[in-house]
C-alpha cells in the first residue's frame, strides 16, 4: 500500500511540472532607450502576465517609476509555446498587440500594430 501511495504522489508531482507555463520565470529583456528590466512573468488566470521587477540603465540598477507595472497583458497560450495578447511599451506608454514565443531559455516578444503587419520585437533571456 505503501508502494502505491508513493507512486501516485510521483505521478502527481510530476504531472504538476509537465503542466508548467515555460513563460513562467523571470526574463531580462533587451535594452531599449538605453534601459533594460528583469520582468517576472506570472499566470494571470488562464494567461501570462508581465511585471516590470528590477530596471537597469548604464550606471547598473535604478528605480524606475515604471517598476511593478505589467508590459506583458493577458497572454493567451496556444499550446505550442506560442501566444497572443497585449503588450505594452513604457517609452511611449503605447499597448500593442502582442506575440510571444517561448522556446528554451529564450522569450521573443513581438508588439504590433496594423493587424500585426508591422511589428518590432526583441528577444529575452530567462534569469530563472
């Protein structure tokens, strides 16, 4: 009985870590306007949501008043890694439809405009 209780909880466990978001994590972004953010991407829901967590600029970090707001809004998985919602770009205080893709440690975040015609996008590395 014992046995069998021990591997029900494994499957269980392990069943919890195959059902993880890979977007889950924190994420440093790429430098823009000289700045650069560690952002912790959370579940919002059924979706993933980014947090600006720590700012940096040339003199190491600082403390943005952009610090705790979301740049990443409402991502949708699609359940291959990719996902649609919304992101925002504090430069210009615009929200854009955004993309994601996940792969490994690397985030690619796409904003768009015009249907999704012309987008800009950078690519993040997982701190954790």
């Amino acid at each position: 009985m014992k046995k069998v209780l021990a591997l029900g909880a494994a499957l269980c466990m392990s069943a919890g870590v195959a059902m993880a978001d890979p977007a889950v994590g924190t994420w440093k972004t790429e430098v823009d306007d000289g700045s650069y953010a560690h952002i912790n991407m959370t579940k919002c829901g059924s979706n993933v949501c980014g947090t600006i967590a720590r700012t940096f600029n040339s003199g190491g970090e600082y403390n943005s008043p952009n610090k705790g707001k979301q740049l990443v809004r409402s991502m949708k998985p699609n359940g291959d890694g990719s996902y649609n919602g919304k992101v925002w770009r504090p430069s210009n205080d615009k929200i854009y439809i955004g993309k994601m893709t996940v792969s490994g440690n690397k985030l690619k975040l796409k904003g768009c405009v015009a249907g999704g015609l012309l987008c800009s996008s950078q690519t993040w590395k997982r701190v954790n």
